[in-house]
C-alpha cells in the first residue's frame, strides 16, 4: 500500500555502452583520488600537533591567585562536597601574621590533594568554588603518569604560578 | 680466461645489483601503498618510524619475523612450506629477461649486456614463469586444509588461467610488430621513441588489465578478497611465510610494470639519448636507461596502487565474463588490426606515421562500432519488451 507519494520507483535502465566497458567511469574515479592526492590532509599529528579544544575543554586543574599573589582558596571543603568521585581532600589552617601576601582571607588551605586517577574532570568543584579558586584549565591536560604515587597532585602542581598566569577566554 | 672471468663478475655483479634493487622496490612498495592510500584518503600515513616514516619496512619485517610461525596440525606440512618459497621464488626469476639497460663499455673490449640472459624466447620464458607462480598460491592454498582457502587458491588459479590467454593473445600482436620473441630485440625495435604504445593502443589496455588480474591485485584481487574468504590462500599463513606472500605479490607488480615498460613503452629509450651520448659518452646514456626502466616501471607500480585505493573489486562472474568475453575478443580483434594496418603500410617504406595513425582509428572505428551496436541491441531489447 502506498502510504505516501514520496516513493520513487527507480527505473535501472540498460547499462550504456560507456558504463559497459568501465574504463570511462575508472578514469574518472581514478581522477578523484588524484585530486585527495594532492589536496591538504586533514590528520592531525597528535604529541607534536595539538588541536584547540575550544573554551570550556576541562583539563588541569589550577587553583588560581588573586592579582596580588595571595591564594583565593579557604579551605571551606564546598569542592571536596560537590566532587562526586571524592577526588579532593584538603586541610585547613588559620593565617599567621605576616602571611597576608600569600592568603587572601584569614583561612586557607595547608593540604589541597587532587587525585587524578579519581578525578573525571565533570568541573562541579569549579561550579561549586564560591571564591573562583579553582578551575579546570581549558588549554592543558593532566599528563600521562607511570606510577601510582605520581597521581596525587598536591599544591606544588596546582597553586598557580605568577609568572604563567592562567587566563580563559572572555576573562580579563 | 682473464676476460670471461672479469665479465662472470661483472654480470654477478650486475644480478646482484638487480636482485637488490627488485627486492629494495618490494619492501619499499608496502610502505608507499600506505603512503599512497592514506594520501588518497587525506591521511598522512605511516609517519612514526623515522622521518617521514621511512624505516616502517624495517619494522614491518622485524614483526613480521618475530611473530608465531604457525603450521595448521592438519596441514601437509612440506606443501604449507613450499608454497610461499615457490610464490617468492617465481616472483624473483622473472627479472631474468627484463632488459634493464643497453650494452656497457667496461674498457679492454669487455662489454656487459645489461641484461640476466637475453634468451630468444625471452617473453615465453616471462609467461612460463609467471604461469607458475600461480603454484605457489595453489600450493599454500590446498596445504592449509582450510575451506576458505582452498576456495581462494582455486580462484586464483582459474582467474590466471583466463587472463594469461588474453595477455597471450595481445602479446601476440607486439610479436608481429618487433618478429622477434626476445625481449632484448623488442626493446631494440622501440628506439628512439617508436614505443609500442603508440602502435598498440588496445593491446596495451589489455595487457595492463590482464597484468592486474595476474598480480591479484584489486580490482581483481579476489583470490584474497577479504569479505568472502577472511584471507583467501593466505588465511592459514603467519609470520615469515605470509611476509613471503605479500612480498612476491609486490615483487610481482614492480617486474611486471618492468614488462610493460620493456614491451610497451621502450624500455631503456628515454628522449635526450643521443644528446647525453655526445656530451657524456655512452656509459653515462645506458646507465640513465637503466634508470628510465627502473622510473618506468615504478610509475606502472604507482598505477597499480592508484588503482587498488579507487575501484573496489569485480564480483567473481564479473571478473570470468571481463576476461573471455570482453578481453579475449578484443585481444583477438587487436591481432587481426595490427596485421591489417601492417598489410596497408607495407608498401609506405616504413612511414611510421600512417601505421600510428592506423592503429589508432582502428581502435576508434571499433569502439564506434560497438557503441552502435550495443545501442541496437538496447533498442531491440526495448521493443521486445514494451
């Protein structure tokens, strides 16, 4: 039954003689791939060659400094609470005197841990951060690691460094 | 004696070098048939090992040799041996009678004909030769004591057999052309770019075609069409002897595109010869007509490739009504144009021009023929069944 008029009875002629001896269709084949041959590829050479993941890839984690230096993390846990794969743990002290150039506020946090091979980098702790302390940085990825005692990234590797500050399109 | 010593190896020196040479093209061919595809499908190919990938042969081979040599326990065993060394023995004899060069001047009188053995009968031996090497794969085929590839041997064999009769037939026509069956003379008769191509449009086509289908390689690579018989002959083979395999088959394609090139397009001819024989003397000349044979023939085995990544394979019946019903006919109807156009210009005084000419209305004539016809039997067809 025909159900609507979209339907198209497709009428296979007689193959002609060019189509009969195949060479025409051959050489025009054989002109297409001559045209790939020689055109641009597309292969993108991964270690070497990096492509832009765009604006909102999450890779590396950072804890960000404010524009004096001092680090914006307290300590208030909100991340390790939102990460659902338990991945932060952090310990909190209390801002000696004359330790107002590296902490912003009168808390911060001694221990901040991240564990990579926890981690899947879903960005809730960056939602949940009411200080815009951390971020999953957008242009670098965790490196490959070897070894288990190589996945628990402590402050060292993610408090920002000053000299290579950290900066997402549409920032300022 | 000093002097037959000296040319015994000198002429070692130069089997060697041939040797090397087809062997070097071979192991180089897989890694241009990956070049090749991927360029052809916008990809870069293999590029890890070495710049721009060129040692990936080398570690194509130190896989090849380090994988499992596996022998099917029901397996005859010395057949499942013999197979592949047959397939690579073969593929490497046929060089033998390519000539790959002119004569060459080693002083004291002593000239080194560039070539294994011009024997009289040199394009019968390449035949005999390749007609064999369909053995090895029948051999392999039937000693793995697998369905599959039993059924692959038998194709290739039956797809050699077809295709060998109209290569055959359209050599025939080179035959009258050159009088002569040795490659050395046919090679001679093209000098000075009168190649054969010019004089046998058709016969080339059809040559070229039945070298396809006598390589297996795609679009008439069904012996190992993977869709149908997971590897054909080869699915029980690993290791060494399937890198024996794959590698006669590539060895095939370079002395067969040499072939071409000695009867089709004049084999160590190259323009500008009698220009670098007075500038740089003949030794320089012969030794670039080495050199044009070797370019020669590894355009025909880029065209090999360049073909293998644009069609995709013939359907079996396809292939059997291409080769006697299409091939065979047309190989026929190419012998009896190259005597007619020989008969009319017999009288020309060697007019090279008129028998080109010729030739190639022929061809165009019987092309307008069958195009006509085909449309009149379409017509009839039409009001039988309207």
């Amino acid at each position: 039954m025909k159900l609507s008029n979209k339907t198209k009875v497709l009428e296979q002629g007689e193959m002609t003689f060019a189509e009969r001896i195949y060479l025409p269709a051959i050489v025009g084949g054989m002109g297409t791939t001559l045209k790939h041959f020689f055109s641009k590829k597309v292969t993108i050479r991964y270690p070497e060659e990096k492509r832009y993941l765009g604006p909102v890839f999450r890779g590396h984690h950072i804890l960000k400094r404010d524009e004096e230096g001092a680090e914006r993390c307290t300590a208030c846990g909100l991340c390790a609470v939102a990460c659902p794969a338990e991945a932060i743990s952090m310990v909190a002290d209390e801002r000696k005197k004359g330790e107002e150039h590296l902490y912003r506020e009168e808390k911060y946090a001694s221990v901040y841990e991240v564990n990579m091979l926890r981690c899947i980098f879903c960005g809730l702790c960056e939602e949940a951060c009411p200080k815009q302390a951390i971020y999953l940085q957008h242009d670098k990825m965790v490196p490959v690691f070897e070894d288990r005692s190589q996945v628990i990234y402590g402050k060292d590797k993610l408090v920002e460094k000053m000299d290579n500050r950290y900066l997402r399109e549409g920032w300022k | 004696m000093e002097i037959t010593s000296t040319l015994f190896t000198a002429k070692a020196i130069y089997v060697g070098a041939i040797f090397a040479v087809t062997l070097g093209v071979a192991t180089y061919s897989t890694y241009f048939e990956r070049i090749v595809a991927a360029f052809m499908q916008d990809r870069v190919g293999p590029d890890r090992a070495g710049p721009f990938g060129i040692f990936q042969p080398l570690a194509d081979a130190v896989k090849m040799f380090m994988k499992e040599d596996f022998i099917p326990a029901q397996s005859d065993k010395w057949l499942f041996i013999a197979g592949p060394c047959l397939s690579m023995l073969t593929a490497l004899m046929t060089s033998a009678v390519v000539p790959f060069g002119d004569t060459l001047d080693l002083g004291n009188g002593l000239m080194l004909d560039l070539q294994g053995i011009d024997v009289n009968i040199g394009i019968l031996w390449v035949f005999g030769i390749v007609s064999l090497g369909v053995y090895g794969v029948l051999i392999g085929g039937w000693a793995s004591n697998n369905k599959f590839a039993l059924i692959g041997a038998i194709r290739a064999a039956s797809q050699n057999i077809s295709y060998e009769l109209a290569m055959g037939l359209s050599i025939i026509a080179i035959l009258m052309l050159s009088g002569s069956l040795s490659t050395k003379n046919i090679v001679e008769v093209q000098q000075n770019g009168h190649w054969n191509i010019l004089y046998q449009p058709l016969g080339f086509v059809i040559f070229i075609v039945c070298a396809f289908a006598e390589c297996n390689r795609t679009p008439f690579d069904l012996p190992e069409c993977e869709t149908e018989l997971i590897g054909g002959y080869h699915t029980e083979y690993s290791s060494m002897k399937l890198g024996f395999y794959l590698f006669s088959e590539y060895i095939n394609m370079f002395i067969s595109g040499a072939v071409m090139a000695t009867l089709y397009f004049g084999g160590y001819d190259y323009p500008g010869h009698d220009f670098i024989v007075g500038k740089f003397g003949n030794n320089i000349a012969v030794l670039l007509g080495v050199g044009a044979v070797i370019g020669k023939a590894l355009v025909f085995v880029f065209i090999f490739m360049w073909v293998r990544w644009t069609i995709p394979r013939f359907r079996y019946d396809q292939l059997m009504g291409l080769g006697w019903t299409g091939l065979i006919p047309l190989a026929m109807f190419n012998v009896v144009l190259t005597g007619a156009v020989m008969l009319f210009t017999v009288n020309e005084g060697g007019s090279n021009w008129i028998t080109v000419a010729g030739s190639w209305a022929g061809v165009a004539i019987m092309l307008v023929f069958m195009a006509f016809y085909s449309q009149a039997q379409y017509k009839k067809k039409k009001l039988a069944t309207a």
